[in-house]
C-alpha cells in the first residue's frame, strides 16, 4: 500500500505527460517488475482525462522496460539459460550494455509513435 506522501509525489510528477508516464512506467517495472508497477499506476490512470492513450503507454513502457536488465524479464533468463546449454555465458553487465540503451532507445521510439496517434 502506498503512503499518502507517495500518492502525493506521483501525483505531482504530470503524468498526463506521455514521456513522463512512459518513463515512470518504465523505472518503476524495473523497480518492483511490470505487473505490480502496472497496479500500483492504475489509481493515477483513472482520473486522466486520455484513458486509453495512458493506458497503451504503460503497456509499452511495462513491456519494453523488462529488457533494461538481465533480471527484468524471464524471457531474458529463458535465453540466458538456452545460451549456456550451448556453451555461451551471458552475464548481467553483457547484457546491460545492450539491454539499457535497447530499452532507452524502443521506450522512445514508443512514446514518439504514442504521441503521433
């Protein structure tokens, strides 16, 4: 549950802004993974006035966001584990290096084809 001083801090960070959602969405899903960030926003998506614009935002900024790092997804673990039946080792900061500005990069790319719509 959150405290009301964190209701208050996220309500003040415009998330009417779609760069500002999508990168909220985006920390946050890293922070505590996708589907509790997604809960956690949905009383702030509520009240907007572009419902269904914020909504597809956190879905694509929840989504992406699970590339950022090794342990953001279990697909990444899938593949990790795949890589070293065959003899590849793929370890957290090799897959930082890609994963972090891969994620910076398609969150972008995804707040600017948003915006366009």
């Amino acid at each position: 549950m959150l405290t009301p001083e964190a209701v208050a801090a996220v309500g003040s960070l415009h998330l009417d802004r779609l760069p500002v959602l999508s990168t909220v969405t985006a920390i946050l899903s890293n922070l505590v993974t996708n589907v509790p960030a997604v809960l956690t926003l949905k009383p702030f998506l509520v009240s907007l006035k572009e419902q269904q614009h914020a909504w597809l935002a956190v879905a694509m900024a929840a989504t992406l966001a699970g590339n950022f790092t090794l342990l953001g997804s279990v697909a990444n673990l899938i593949v990790v584990e795949r890589a070293r039946a065959q003899g590849i080792r793929l370890g957290f900061w090799e897959h930082f290096r890609i994963g972090a500005p891969l994620t910076v990069l398609t969150v972008l790319i995804g707040v600017l084809w948003l915006g366009r719509s």
